[in-house]
C-alpha cells in the first residue's frame, strides 16, 4: 500500500514544477514571417516566480547559458508561426526591469535570450512554423511592463 501512494504521488507529480512549463497556455497570438520584415511588438508583463536556470533543465540536458532571473511557469506569449520558411526570426524582449528571455520553438528546442542593444534576443535561424513559446520574465521577482518584439530576415 505504501508503494503504490508513492507511485501515484511521483506519478501525479509534474516532471519539471520548478520550471517554465510548455505544456501551459499563454496569451496567444498569429504572426507570419514576410509580415514580420517590420517588426511587430506586444505588450507583456516582464514577472516570473522560478528561479532561472531552474535546477531540472541541467538534470534533462537543457543548457540555460547565461540566464539569470526569474521566469514565469506558463508562456508569456504563444505566437502561431506561418509561412516562416525562408526567414530568420528575431525574437527581443525590453523591459525596465532587466528582462529574462526563455523561447521554446515548434520543434521542442529551447533557446535563452543574450543581452545585445539594450535588450534579451534570440535569434532562430531556420524557426519552424507552428507554435513558438515565449516566457519572459525578470532579474527580481517584481517584474514589469515590458514589450516582446517579433522581426524577421530574409536569408
């Protein structure tokens, strides 16, 4: 009896709960690739409740780099991506409260923003179409207005 609670338990358990989680929903929007040659912005809040890089990511082989924050459990933004074939995708987050970036590509590939002109990017060269995951969080647990910037590139 006691194994089968600890069964059940573990079972019932999520694998990474100290983690950003792709498997929560966010504020969802639509972006297609020629669109975004001009930028596109949103408004989001910069705010987070998990320390960044969280300790699961290194025991399932992720490798955060420099990340150092905080970052919410669900997505900040889910970007239904289309017509990306030919781009490269700029994602950029700018807040005032020094912004973390964590994005999840359609393929299951996880990329972390770098500070560069002011600001966290990521830079995905060949982004898959499909849904595109963006946490953003911040350097305290306080967070604040902040903006993600969509923007692509002809190859």
């Amino acid at each position: 009896m006691r194994w089968s609670f600890l069964i059940v338990a573990l079972w019932a358990s999520p694998a990474l709960a100290s983690c950003p989680d792709p498997d929560l929903g966010g504020a969802s929007y639509a972006a297609v690739g020629p669109d975004l040659i001009v930028p596109k912005n949103w408004d989001v809040r910069a705010v987070g409740q998990h320390p960044a890089p969280c300790e699961d990511w290194a025991e399932i082989g992720i490798a955060a780099g420099n990340l150092d924050g905080f970052l919410p459990a669900a997505p900040t933004a889910v970007f239904e991506l289309d017509e990306m074939g030919p781009h490269i995708l700029m994602v950029m987050a700018r807040a005032e409260c020094n912004p973390v970036l964590a994005v999840r590509s359609g393929d299951g590939l996880w990329h972390f923003g770098q500070t560069a002109n002011g600001r966290e990017e990521v830079t995905l060269w060949g982004a898959p179409n499909g849904a595109l995951q963006v946490w953003v969080g911040a350097a305290t647990r306080e967070g604040c207005d902040g903006t993600v910037t969509l923007e692509t590139f002809d190859r």
